[in-house]
C-alpha cells in the first residue's frame, strides 16, 4: 500500500493567527524609517511576502533607507514580534482540529519566516508537538516563497517526491510556489470576495474543510493505483 500523503504546510495565516500582530509590527516600525506602512497594506497587497522584498518595494516608493538602520529596525520588528507570538497567537480557527484528524500523515511546515519564528508560533499555540523538527525556513534554505525551490527543499528533506506532497497554503504567494513544485495544492481562502484561487489549486475557507478534502485525495489515489 502507498504511503499516505505527506502534509506540508505554510504557517502564518494557515496554521496561526499572526498575520495581524505582524502587520502591526511593521506598520510601527516602517513608518518610523520614513517607510509609509499601514496594517492593512499587508492583508492588502503583501500577504506572505518576503519582509526584505516588502521593504524594497516601500524604498522604491518612497525612497531608500540606510541599511544599517533597516538591519536595526528588523532585528527589534523581530525581537518585538516574537514577544508578542508568546503571548498573544491564537491558532486559525479549525487548524487544530484538522491537525488532530490528520496524524496519520507525515506532516511539515514550510513558511518564508525565520525558523525561530516558527518554533515560536507553534509553540504558543500547542502545535509544536504535531511537526517536530519538521520545519523549513526559507532563510535555512536561502530561497523564498513563490519561488518553488522551498517546497522542494521540504520534500526532500521529509522523503517525499513532490506528487507525493499536498501543501496547504493561504497565501497567493504559496500557493503559485506549490503548483510549481508540482505538488497537489489546498489554498485556505479565508478571503474569497478579495482574493482568487490560482487556476489547478484545491478552494478551502475554513481548516474544518481540510479532512475531508485529504481523505477524498487519498481515496481517488488507492482507486488510481488499484486500476493501474
């Protein structure tokens, strides 16, 4: 019998509510550099991006800043936003009930987030356990998100080949990273009136959903591999 599918999994806004701590974050500390930032432009245009191609496109708008005053703004942004992960990270809502469902698969997590950040996030919201070790940094890997480079670190790393894999991801920027690694891809669109599922990705709105959806991809690959 086929090994059952390894899960990977981004993190911020898929597995943990951080996503409005982070924008909060930036939104004080750009803004004091002379970077304009709101905590809505994050949600609105940034979502899972690379904080340093964030930066860029705000010096492009609005002029550069020296460098090591932006080494000093992410260092405290990080240190700052770390504090407040321990304290007040929820997880997405239904996240740790489809992780409950679901520990029959090997699972991991991939985020564009330095690993401490991840650790941290899992950790306040009792998840940690679920993965382990199993967590891929992009700045371990030194590639990011849509970059498919990062997913393939991941399966490699767990033993999987990429059509082996289903990553579940809400960020547009993850989602195109997994389609090309060639995995099968869930997107958790938590914000379908603002936001298209990329054409070939699986449409979920809530973890809840998530399953149900894995135990119909494991029934049509036993179908597939039995009439082979």
């Amino acid at each position: 019998m086929a090994r059952p599918l390894c899960l990977l999994f981004d993190c911020d806004g898929t597995l943990v509510d951080s996503e409005p701590l982070l924008a909060d974050e930036m939104e004080t500390s750009l803004t004091a550099v002379g970077l304009p930032f709101q905590a809505c432009d994050y949600t609105g245009e940034f979502r899972g991006a690379r904080f340093r191609h964030i930066v860029a496109e705000l010096e492009r708008r609005h002029g550069e800043v020296d460098p090591q005053r932006l080494e000093v703004l992410e260092r405290n942004m990080r240190a700052n936003l770390n504090r407040r992960l321990a304290t007040d990270l929820k997880p997405i809502t239904g996240a740790t009930e489809a992780l409950a469902s679901l520990t029959g698969h090997p699972m991991g997590v991939v985020s564009n987030g330095p690993v401490n950040k991840i650790r941290t996030s899992l950790m306040a919201t009792d998840l940690e356990a679920v993965f382990g070790d199993h967590l891929f940094s992009a700045y371990e890997a030194q590639c990011w998100k849509p970059d498919p480079c990062l997913y393939h670190h991941a399966a490699s790393l767990m033993g999987y080949a990429a059509e082996d894999c289903v990553a579940i991801d809400d960020a547009i920027v993850g989602v195109k990273a997994a389609l090309a690694a060639g995995m099968t891809v869930i997107h958790l669109n938590r914000f379908p009136d603002a936001e298209e599922t990329p054409e070939g990705a699986i449409t979920i709105t809530s973890m809840f959903q998530l399953p149900t959806v894995i135990s119909r991809l494991e029934n049509s690959r036993h179908l597939a591999a039995s009439q082979a």
